[in-house]
C-alpha cells in the first residue's frame, strides 16, 4: 500500500521561467522549481502575485513551455501517463453553451461518441451538484453554479491530476466556503475520479483547510520557500488552536527576511529604476499607516489580526505592506507590521506635512521617482515625454509591468506634487496647475 | 425546476421523448409552409440564372408590375449569394491574418485600404473579366453583379471577424487548448461563437451597404457592352431611362417589401439567436425577440428538418483520427525570426512597387500628367463636397439624434427607422433632383452634392441615437442636479458622451458618400444629362465611354483622396476617442 501511495504522478526539475526580452535584462518569474506531486495527496501553491505559482501550474497543464527544466509525468503501472485538468479562477465558461455542452465539451475534444458524452457528463453534473441546471446558460448561474461547472468540466474527462488556479477567489465569502466544503466532503469521500489535487491561492486559511502539503512560494524570482506538511485530522476546524497556530506560522514565515548576504526577498525584484512597482494607491497607503498607528495596535501589528480586522486577505495586504516598507514608513518582520517614527508622524499630520513627508520618502526611496525628477529638473524646459522612461522600464520588464509601474509612480507623483503628468500629450514636467 | 429555463437543444433527454407523439401544431405547418416556399424560390431563382445571355434579349426588363415580383426575388438571390461568398471570404482571410503575422502583415492593411476605396469603380474591370469567364452566359453578368455587391460587402465583415479572434478572452484560449481542441472544434466552439455578435452586426451593414450596388449592377454599360440581369436594379434604371414615374414608385415599394421581408424572416430570428452568444456574464435587461425565432424554437418539427444540415458537420467531428502528438514548435532565434521578416517584407514591398507600375504603365499609354491633374483637380471638388456635406448632415442630425436618443421611447422607433433608410438605395430620388435642376436652372455643381449624403447620412443619425442612448444615467442626473445646461450641457457631457458613436457614423457615412458620388455625380432622366465637376462625374462619365485607362486613373486618385481622408482626420479621432472618451 505505501509503495502506491509513493508513486509520483508528475515531477518538475530545475524548472526556470522568464519574461522579458531575450537577450535584454529578464525578469525571472520562476527560478529553479522542483516540485514532485504524489498519489492522493492535495498540494497547494501558497504565494503572493508574482511569485509565479500560476506559472508554474500552466506550466504543469502544458499551456506554458518552461523556459528551462522538466516536466515529466513518470509511466504508471499501466503504461500511460497522468492526466491533467484545470479549472480556473475566472471559471472560464463559454458563455454560448448550457452547462450541459461545456461540460460535454472536452469529451468533444477527446472525440467521445455522442452518448456516453451524454451519459458521463450527466454523471458528472450529479456529483458536482448540479442536476436541474443542465439546460441553463452561464449567465444565468450565480458565481458559485458557475464554479461548480468548471469543476464538473474538469472532472468528467477523468483526470488523474485536478489542477486549480485560484478557484474560489472570485466568489464571496459564504458561496467560497460551501464550493470548499462539498469539494472536500467529494474528496474524502473518495467520488471524485481524481488521484491529487494541485491548487494554487494566496489564502492562508485555505490552503491550511484544505492541504496535506502547502508549498509556500517567494517571490521575486518565484522559488519554493517552505514546505509544510499539515497533519490535523480532517474535517478540519478553523478554530482549532491547532489550525490556528499553522496559520500563524505561515504568516510569519511569509514575512521573513532571508537570511543575510542572500538578496533580500520580497516584492521588488531589481534594483534601481528597473524595479516593478506595485498598483497601490496613496489613499490605501496612508489608511494602512492609520489603522496600524491607531486602535488596539499602537504602532504594531499583527498581520492576520489586521488583515482579519479590515476583511482583507493576505494577498491584498502584503504589497502595500511592502511598500511602506519600501518607502520606510514601516517594517515588516516575523509576521509584525510596525510603524517606523516616520509612518507615524505621517499618520498624526495633517494634510499638507502628509504630502511634503511623502514626497521626500518617494525621492529617497523609489528610485525611478527620483530618475524622473532628475531628468525634469536637467532639462531646460523642465518636460520630458513618458515614452522615454517607458522606453527604458522595458529594458528591464514587460510591457505590461513596465505600464503599470509607470502608472503607479504617476500617481505617487502627482500625489507628493514632485511632478504633473498631461496623459493627453504623455508627457511629464514641473508644471503645477495650481 | 427544469421548466424554469426554455430548453434549446433538448438537453434532457427524457423530456424530449415525452413531447415527440401528439399532433401538428398550427406552428409547425406555418413554419414548414415558409421552409417549403423559401426552396422553391431559391430554387427557381437559381434556375434562372444559368440561361443563356441571348435570353435577355428575348426577354428584356420590362416595366411590367406582374414581373416585379419575380424581380426582386433575383436580386434578393444575388445579395445573399454575394452575403455568402463573403461569409466564406470573412473565414478564410481573416482566420489565415489571426494565424500567420506574416499573412496579416499584407491583409490587414490591404483590408484597409479596400474597404475605403470606391468598389463602384471596379465594376467596369469585373465585368469585363467575368463575361469573358462564361461567354454566352448570364452567368457570367451574375458573377459580375454578386461580385460587385460582395466587394461592397466582404471587407468590413472580415475586419470583424479578425478584430474578434485578435481579442479571445484569454481563459477561453487555455481551456480550448488544455482540452486540445481540434482546430476545427475550435473554430466552432470558440471563435465563431465569440465573433458572431460583431459579425452579425457587419452583416446587417453590409446588407445596407450593398443594395446601393444592386441598383448599379444590375443594369451595366461598359463601352458598347451593355447588359440588364432581370431585377430591381435594371427595374429602376429602365424607369429612369423611360422617365416613368409610376414605375420608379414601384421599384420603392418592391425594395420596402423586400427589406422588410428578409429584416423579420432572417435578420431578426438571427439577431435573436446571436444575442446568447454576446460575451457577457450576466444577463440583458432588454433581449432582442423575433416571432419566427420564437417559432422554429417551439416547432420540433422545423427543427427535425432543419437538422439534416447539420449531420454532415457533425459526421466530420466524429471521424475518429489517432491522437497525435503535437509538433515541436521549429524554434528560431530571434535574429533569424526579425531576419526572415525583412524579407518577407522585401517580397511585399517588391510586389507592390511591381503593381504601381503596371497600374501606372497602364494609364500613361494614352494619358498625360495633365489627366492626372485634371483628376486631382476634380478630386478635390468631390473632396470640398464631402466635406461640406458631412458638416451640413451633422449639423442637422446631431441634436436630432440627441434628442431622440435621450428619450428611449422615441429611439425604439426611430431607430429602425433610420436604419431602413440607410438601407434604401438613395438613387430612386435622383430623377426628382434632375427634373429640379433642369426646371430652376439651378448650379448642377452644387445642387447634385446633397444626392452624395442622401443615403450615408443615417449612419450619423442612428449612431448618434445609439451614443446619447448610452450616456450613463447618472452622468445626465449629475448635470441637471448642477443645473448644467445650453453649451455647456453639450460641451461636457452632450459632445463627449457621443463622440465615439459619431466618429464611427461620420466615418462609415463619408466613405459611403465617395462612393456615392460615382453615381450621384452624374445623374440622368430619360434624356436629360445633368453632370457636376467633380471625381466622381470622371469616373461614371470614362466607364460609359469604355476608357479603361481613365477609370483606373479615377479609382486610383479616389483611393489616395479616400485613405489620406481617413489617415489623416478619421484614424486621429478614433484613438482620440477611445484614449480619452470612453466611458467604462
């Protein structure tokens, strides 16, 4: 029997991914990635966007090519090969089927004759709950219907491997916990024809209620941080102090520095202008500093408590987290958000101090801010067009992160009035309409 | 809790058993009645076209009220002949430009350019070609007609459809391909069904669009060559020629009948169906309803015949083909993927400089640089007249629109309105500008102009309608609370709110127009002449003459007036709008 249990379904090597153009600087999203799934064991992903974990999971379906390493689904018994199955975090439905047709839909692929399509996909849309909807259309469902089809899509072509890219982040709350729950009871109970389950998300309470194993992810280049084995007895209680306790842990583990004289890990990979910045606004920024200097947590806190506190989760908190950090506003370690004395002034001033303390932080700190102002105040006419640092952020990221970042350092910007944007003419300069 | 959604596919079977037995339904009769009429026609229409060309002479137009029937059904034929030649056009052109940057580095811009230059013209070459393709045939007059109805038809349609596979949602694309979708199932399970709304839409244009050239087509003189293919188009122009009024209003009313005809018995049930197939993820408050779609979804019998046409697709499926391995992708080095580029544009660049100069070689056997100014010179006339017109027509239109689009009431009957008369072929009213002119002595150069916008105008006008429609409620709330109205109503909310809407109307109506001028430019009644100076009065007056030369001069000049035109005011606008105006 253990021997069974041992067997390796797929075995990721030395896995490498990168964006960028080749040749130019690259930025790595996933770097050296082993990974090894077993027979009915559930596996999670935990990590932050960008620490490639839903890479890596297209990479396993076989959507993405790795850019080094291998992906190898090692011979069974039998000769053949594991299979695998996705479902996703956007449900993805064609909107043009009944829930019927979209489950049909990979037998169709797979070229099953007309009837036993029927025959499973009826079978499947029973198991998954949703008898009586054959017939609807996606619009017509709820977000959590719409789950459950992606769900009975992905189990009725019989795959050994379930993979799950975030599957219920885009559900609310009580809809989120019910899909969990019937999903779990389908695996305990053994109904799924499924042999494991490789899910990704960036909820802690999640992948604790759910794994045998969670692989926690660093970002920046994405890399296995951690592996933690959960043991507690299933079903498993949130409160149990137990559950509680591995929560905490992970947190922790989450918010940790690496150890001196290796790169510092977190969210900004690179250095100087070629760093991404992250979409936070200064309007979330300053109510982070405020709900941290104030209330119960004095300047420091916890980040479960807090996150639990303003309904957030993780994967929300921890950029802007890191960003004060970044902007040295506060500190972030051991699972503890405290304020430095400068995110607490900010905190205690008034509008216009808020501004002058922010633009200092953003010069010192962020140094394509600085960049930009350099170049406005070298130049005789103080303008200068938004294509150039474009230009230049690309040589360091893609296109698509390169856009962000300059659209987030054009709000931090015009926010600590270091510098206006006319979005009309692209352009930057010093002039303020005021 | 299964009656709660009405059942297209019969997805469950059981229910579907408990329904077949009983009676006919009055519905089913109607509708295989309608099913059986509609092969007959086709049928009979069909025969037709292949007799030989001396039967027109046997049997010329004439101007008969018993024969109009059998007219306008051959010029139905031919505009759903031409629909489906560039439905076939639309699937191959625009998947191979999606598939191949190679492919879409030549068709997308050559989309471009064809879609904005004056198709009337080519008509002197396609008859010409296709006559001498079936001589002896009407076949050959046919081909030339459907071909020039498709030239006015196929490359919005293919636009479309390419804009729709360049834009998959991105998850559908990962499920089709975890699944390894077939090509072919992919192309009916994905791109068609995600393309279909916008292709529906173009369709529906296109249509309106092509009557415009069934009325051209029909009755052609090229040189000595003339030919008149039974239909309302060769109708109407026998009517101008006898200058017979009666016969004119005939030919409006078969047109009324047949746009009203194939609008409830195809574009609706289409429009009906399409709408489930609208990429969104909640439901529509308002869903588009059609009577006969509603009906061959109850009748199990249509539904029982229609299913025939879907076998052998379905055969194709099912042909069970072993499971292959998909082909390593041939990696290439960047350098050599840039490397192979270049010479494949090299190629196109040699092969375009190789047709300016046949084309140019072409008309300098018998023309001199003073006919290509002269052609520039009228070009500008048409181009002052385009312009002007367009301004005139938005003046009027814009705050008809506005008005009508902000009280839905209105817009639900405006609208088709509107839309028919975007469909009616403008010509019908050309007598009644000449008989004007010649009885008030009135300036032809200035006179004729308005005959250009008579039938592009409405897209100004439904576009308009569609924009204010869309100003976000709130927004109009907000102003009134503010008490903003008079210019700075227009200015803020009014203007913006409908900018996109107008540019695409503005658009599609001033291309139209220098299409139009071919026609409206030149303009007879029975044996009066009344002709403006201008580009288009060129072009008709050297197809008359049979002057090849000068037409490809004339269609030449036009196109770089009508792509200057559009680079140049249209394209800057357009991206205007969509960087700064779109409201989401």
């Amino acid at each position: 029997m253990t021997l069974v249990q041992d067997r390796s379904l797929v075995d990721l090597r030395g896995v490498r991914h990168a964006y960028g153009k080749p040749g130019g600087a690259e930025l790595l999203v996933l770097d050296n990635v082993d990974l090894t799934l077993k027979e009915k064991e559930v596996v999670g992903l935990l990590g932050r966007s960008g620490s490639g974990k839903s890479t890596l999971l297209r990479t396993i379906a076989g959507l993405i090519a790795p850019g080094s390493g291998a992906v190898v689904f090692p011979e069974k018994a039998d000769g053949s090969r594991a299979t695998v199955s996705m479902v996703f975090q956007s449900f993805a439905l064609f909107p043009w089927l009944t829930v019927l047709q979209n489950v049909e839909v990979g037998l169709e692929a797979k070229r099953v004759a007309p009837e036993e399509r029927r025959r499973r996909a009826l079978a499947a849309i029973d198991l998954i709950g949703l008898d009586g909807f054959e017939s609807a259309y996606p619009k017509e469902l709820s977000g959590g219907m719409r789950q459950r089809v992606g769900l009975a899509r992905a189990l009725v072509v019989d795959p050994d491997i379930l993979l799950m890219d975030e599957p219920f982040s885009a559900l609310d709350v009580l809809t989120a916990e019910t899909l969990r729950t019937d999903l779990l009871d389908l695996w305990i109970e053994g109904r799924m024809p499924i042999s494991s389950i490789l899910m990704v998300t960036h909820n802690i309470e999640e992948a604790v209620l759910m794994c045998d194993r969670i692989l926690v992810f660093s970002s920046n280049p994405g890399r296995v941080a951690a592996e933690i084995k959960v043991d507690l007895p299933r079903p498993r209680d949130r409160q149990d102090p137990g559950f509680r306790m591995l929560v905490e842990d992970i947190y922790v583990r989450m918010t940790e520095r690496g150890a001196p004289g290796q790169p510092r890990e977190g969210l900004f990979a690179g250095t100087g202008i070629g760093m991404p910045l992250p979409r936070v606004s200064t309007n979330t920024m300053a109510g982070l500093m405020e709900a941290v200097a104030g209330g119960p947590h004095d300047g420091k806190a916890d980040l479960p408590q807090l996150a639990h506190d303003l309904h957030y989760e993780a994967d929300d908190l921890f950029p802007v987290a890191e960003l004060l950090q970044l902007l040295r506003f506060a500190d972030l370690a051991g699972g503890d958000l405290s304020l430095l004395p400068a995110g607490r002034r900010y905190a205690e001033a008034e509008v216009d101090a808020r501004k002058q303390l922010f633009a200092q932080h953003l010069l010192a700190h962020v140094p394509l801010a600085a960049h930009i102002r350099r170049v406005l105040d070298d130049r005789a006419s103080h303008m200068a067009p938004a294509r150039r640092f474009r230009d230049e952020l690309e040589d360091f990221m893609s296109e698509e992160y390169a856009a962000q970042t300059l659209k987030s350092v054009i709000q931090w910007g015009r926010y600590a009035e270091i510098f206006a944007y006319d979005e009309d003419a692209d352009l930057f300069s010093l002039d303020n309409p005021a | 809790m299964v009656f709660l959604f009405e059942d297209t596919r019969g997805a469950r079977p059981r229910l579907r058993f408990l329904r077949s037995g009983g009676a006919l339904s009055w519905a089913d009769v109607f509708a295989f009645l309608l099913l059986a009429a509609a092969a007959v026609l086709v049928v009979h229409g069909a025969g037709q076209m292949s007799q030989p060309l001396a039967q027109l002479d046997v049997a010329p137009v004439v101007l008969d009220p018993a024969n109009l029937p059998e007219y306008a059904l051959r010029t139905t034929l031919r505009m759903f002949a031409a629909l489906a030649a560039s439905l076939v056009f639309t699937f191959t052109v625009a998947m191979l430009a999606a598939r191949s940057r190679k492919a879409e580095m030549v068709i997308i811009p050559a989309l471009d350019i064809l879609q904005s230059v004056p198709v009337l013209g080519f008509l002197t070459f396609t008859v010409t070609f296709f006559m001498g393709l079936f001589p002896g045939r009407q076949l050959g007059a046919e081909c030339a007609a459907i071909f020039a109805i498709f030239t006015s038809q196929a490359w919005n349609m293919a636009f479309s459809f390419y804009q729709s596979l360049r834009t998959l949602p991105k998850d559908l694309t990962e499920v089709s391909r975890q699944f390894g979708f077939s090509p072919w199932l992919r192309f009916v399970r994905l791109e068609v069904p995600f393309a279909t709304p916008g292709l529906v839409w173009n369709i529906m244009m296109s249509m309106s669009g092509g009557w415009f050239f069934v009325v051209a087509s029909e009755a052609i003189t090229v040189g000595d060559t003339t030919v008149a293919l039974p239909g309302i188009g060769s109708w109407l122009a026998l009517a101008i020629a006898q200058r017979d009024v009666a016969a004119v209003g005939w030919a409006v009313a078969a047109m009324a009948v047949v746009i009203a005809l194939y609008d409830q018995l195809v574009f609706r049930p289409v429009v009906a169906w399409a709408d489930k197939f609208r990429f969104e993820q909640t439901a529509s408050q308002q869903r588009p309803r059609s009577w006969l779609y509603d009906l061959v979804r109850r009748t199990r019998l249509v539904r029982r015949l229609l299913a025939p046409f879907g076998w052998p697709l379905r055969w194709l499926a099912a042909i069970p083909r072993p499971h292959l391995p998909p082909l390593p992708r041939l990696r290439i080095s960047a350098a050599t993927g840039r490397l192979l580029d270049r010479l494949w544009l090299g190629v196109v660049i040699l092969a375009v400089a190789w047709a300016v100069w046949l084309v140019a070689g072409f008309i300098a056997t018998s023309l001199h640089w003073s006919d290509v100014l002269a052609a520039f010179g009228f070009g500008l006339a048409t181009l002052a007249r385009v312009v002007v017109l367009i301004a005139v027509a938005s003046l009027i239109w814009v705050p008809i629109g506005m008005w009508i689009g902000l009280r839905p009431a209105w817009a639900g009957r405006v609208q088709p309105l509107a839309q028919f008369l975007a469909a009616f072929p403008a010509n019908v009213l050309f007598p009644f500008a000449v008989t004007a002119i010649v009885v008030w002595r009135l300036d032809p150069d200035i006179w004729l102009s308005p005959l250009m916008v008579l039938g592009t105008q409405w897209y100004i006008l439904f576009n308009v309608i569609a924009g204010a429609g869309a100003i976000p409620t709130d927004m109009r709330e907000a102003a009134s609370i503010y008490g903003i109205r008079g210019w700075q109503w227009w200015r803020q909310l009014g203007l913006p709110g409908i900018f996109p809407y107008y540019v695409t109307g503005a658009l599609t109506a001033s291309g139209g127009s220098w299409n139009a001028s071919i026609v409206a430019e030149a303009v007879s009644w029975g044996d009066r002449h009344v002709e403006a100076a201008g580009l288009g009065a060129f072009i008709a007056r050297a197809t008359k003459a049979g002057d090849f030369p000068r037409v490809a001069l004339g269609i030449a000049v036009m196109s770089i007036f009508v792509i200057a035109f559009n680079r140049i005011l249209w394209r800057p606008l357009y991206g205007f709008a969509e960087r700064r105006l779109r409201i989401d």
